[in-house]
C-alpha cells in the first residue's frame, strides 16, 4: 500500500512498509502516545517484524494506561479502514492483534474491530519526528546507500563535461533547498535552540542510532546537557534496549556519542546562539568555482577549526563533525535569512559520512580528482539526487 502526496517538488510516495519500518525503529514521540479513546500507550517492545503472512509484527509487548504488561500483534496501515478492507476482521491469524497503528488520523465513528471486539488504534503521524516528505527522503536515501552504481560511467560518462556538471549542480540546489525545507519545519516545531539539539544528536547517531538519538533529545532537552553531566548515562540506560550496535564501530558507539555530546554542551552550553550568531566570511560564490579555488579563498580549513572551537569547543571532529556541518548546521542557518554564505560552503564543504558508492562513483566519472575539484558534499549531494531521479523513473518513486 502506497500513499502519493504533495511535496516540495510535486508529488512523492510513502509506503506501508516505510511506515513499518518508523514503528519497528520508534522513530515518533513514544512518550506522548495515546490510542484513538484517549489511554496512553507505553511501547515496551515493538514486536518482532514479520515479513510473510499474517500480523506486521508479533509477540509486541505493550502497557496501556497504568494496566499490566500485555504481548501480542501489531499491524500497521495508512488508513484505519484498510483494516476492514484487507479483511482482518474475518482472518483468524489477526486474532491476538493488541494495536492497529495507522498513519493518518482516525476519522470519528471508525473504530478497528476484531473477532473479540474493538482494538485500540494509534495514530503515529502526529507523533512523527519529522515531515512525511523528509522520512520519504531519508528512505530514498538509505534504498541508495550501499547499492552498487556499475552504470554510472555508462549514463553519465555519456554526457559533456558541461551537462554532467549542469545535472549536478541543478540536483545540489534541488537537495540543498529540500535540506532548508526541512530545517524550517523543524525550527517552526522545535524553536531555535531545540531545532539545534535534535538536529546534532541525530547527526551523532547516524545511522543506526538515529530514531534513539531523537528519543533522548525529546526526554532530554538541551539545559539538561550542560547542567548534569550525567544526563548522557542515564540517556543511554533509558534506552538500552533500543541501540543499535551490530556493524557500530568503536568510535560511533551511541555512549561514546552521548558523552561527547554532554562534554561538548558543557563546555559550550550556548552552541546553539554561538550558531546561530555565526558570520559567514563570505557572502556570495563566484560561479564556476572549483573546490579547491573555493576552499583556498575563503580558507575552509581555517573556519573548520573555528567552528569546531565555537560551536563544540573542539569536542567533536572528523567525518561525524562535517556531516553535523551539512545536514545540521549550514541548513539550519540558511533558515534565519542572514546566512548568505550557507549555500555556498554546503556546496563545497568536507564530504563527511556520505556513501562511499557516492564517492567513488564520482572519481569514475572524473568529476573528483583530487586536485582542482577534491571530494566535496554539494556534488556527491548532486549525484544522490540524480540517483533518486533515476530509480523513480525505472522501478517508480523513492520520493
């Protein structure tokens, strides 16, 4: 089951199973969760998810209101009435459903009912971390990630040197503008500073610990931070059974993540007005500007370090801290409508934690070479966007 809805740039899909996957990762407000007939909902397991026939998730473990813990299926849809129309009601294998979670809200007078009476249903799209259009992306994202891209020398090898760099740039400003989009939203739910403290922590948890990340954000705002250290081991144990550790290297392990972020918001509790008073050394690029000539005039280097120092007090570096730069920081001030400079240091910023198939398939194609036009985030943004474009054509929309 597929929903199309209008996005920034036209219509994008969000899928049944998109929507599976937000449940199994808690990527929502758990905290706040309440079933259609107003009794809160506490999530103890999500279920284990169930790929073949029958309910979309089983043996989930549940407490409803201040009653005892309960386990059971889950099954999870768009609408609340695809339950009567897929023809649960009638099937036995949905007998032990505890909780149908839906997307969209409830309309009154449609309640899911199954062989032994009313299940409670959850509406998940007000409890959403982000925009329906945002998920849709960051799933586009992931489809992507590790796939192989052997055709790329063959399609886009194929075009001029100026139409490959056209494509490029024309899918860079695509995704750069989508990036402010969803930065606005975010300051517009969160405010300035709590955009800020959502925005890094999830960048910290990237990518398997994302949706745990955003959880400890909510539960924990960003004063907690600076005033008690311990804040990133209590975190940590509240959600321990939540992390993601299989494939996590030592170095992005979410305690360490956690810790560096309380030493950082300690020694710069204010990093979010620091940002957001932040001038960029330049307000304007010079059309057709390699990277390596953008970098040398405006001395990236030299505001890399700066940055690092204002914003995190030297507490976070590397890969991590320029993918913190681009996906968080630079789209954020772009919101603010004082950052004239954003855009242009997006476009030739560090490549940070992108796919590595990005980066290669880049160097294949010419475009980096280390030299005048090094690895940098606007074009491997560029080329993701390309690829996004391309899937939607062949096999339908990833967005």
């Amino acid at each position: 089951m597929v929903a199309e809805l209008q996005g920034l740039y036209g219509a994008f899909s969000f899928s049944e199973r998109l929507l599976q996957k937000i449940w199994l990762r808690g990527d929502f407000d758990r905290a706040a969760a309440c079933t259609a007939d107003g009794r809160r909902v506490r999530i103890l397991h999500p279920g284990k998810w169930n790929l073949l026939g029958g309910p979309d998730f089983r043996s989930a473990r549940l407490r409803f209101a201040d009653g005892p813990e309960t386990t059971g299926d889950i099954e999870v849809h768009l609408h609340v009435s695809d339950w009567e129309a897929h023809g649960h009601a009638r099937d036995p294998a949905y007998d032990r459903v505890l909780l149908h979670v839906v997307l969209f809200p409830v309309p009154a007078g449609h309640p899911t009912v199954g062989a032994a009476g009313p299940i409670p249903t959850l509406t998940l799209l007000p409890l959403l971390h982000h925009a329906l259009e945002e998920f849709a992306a960051e799933e586009a994202v992931e489809v992507l990630a590790n796939r192989a891209h052997s055709r790329l020398p063959d399609e886009l090898g194929a075009l001029s040197a100026t139409d490959l760099a056209a494509a490029l740039a024309r899918h860079a400003t695509a995704r750069w503008n989508q990036k402010i989009h969803f930065a606005r939203l975010r300051v517009q739910r969160l405010g300035w500073p709590g955009a800020c403290h959502h925005a890094a922590l999830e960048i910290l948890g990237y990518r398997f610990n994302r949706a745990p990340m955003l959880r400890v954000a909510g539960q924990w705002p960003i004063e907690k931070w600076s005033a008690a250290p311990e804040t990133a081991e209590a975190a940590y144990a509240a959600e321990l059974g939540g992390w993601s550790l299989q494939g996590v290297r030592p170095a992005n392990h979410p305690r360490r993540r956690l810790r560096q972020y309380a030493e950082w918001s300690g020694r710069r509790p204010d990093w979010p007005d620091r940002w957001r008073g932040w001038t960029m050394p330049i307000a304007e690029a010079t059309p057709n500007l390699s990277t390596r000539d953008a970098r040398r005039m405006a001395r990236f280097t030299n505001v890399r370090a700066a940055l690092a120092e204002a914003i995190g007090a030297g507490g976070l570096s590397g890969s991590r801290f320029d993918t913190l730069v681009c996906d968080g920081l630079l789209p954020l001030a772009a919101t603010t409508g004082h950052a004239d400079g954003a855009g242009f240091f997006w476009q030739h910023w560090f490549a940070g934690d992108l796919p590595p198939t990005l980066k290669s398939g880049l160097r294949q194609l010419g475009v980096f070479d280390g030299r005048a036009q090094p690895a940098c985030h606007g074009l491997a943004q560029g080329l993701l966007g390309w690829l996004i474009e391309r899937e939607a054509r062949e096999v339908g929309p990833l967005i």
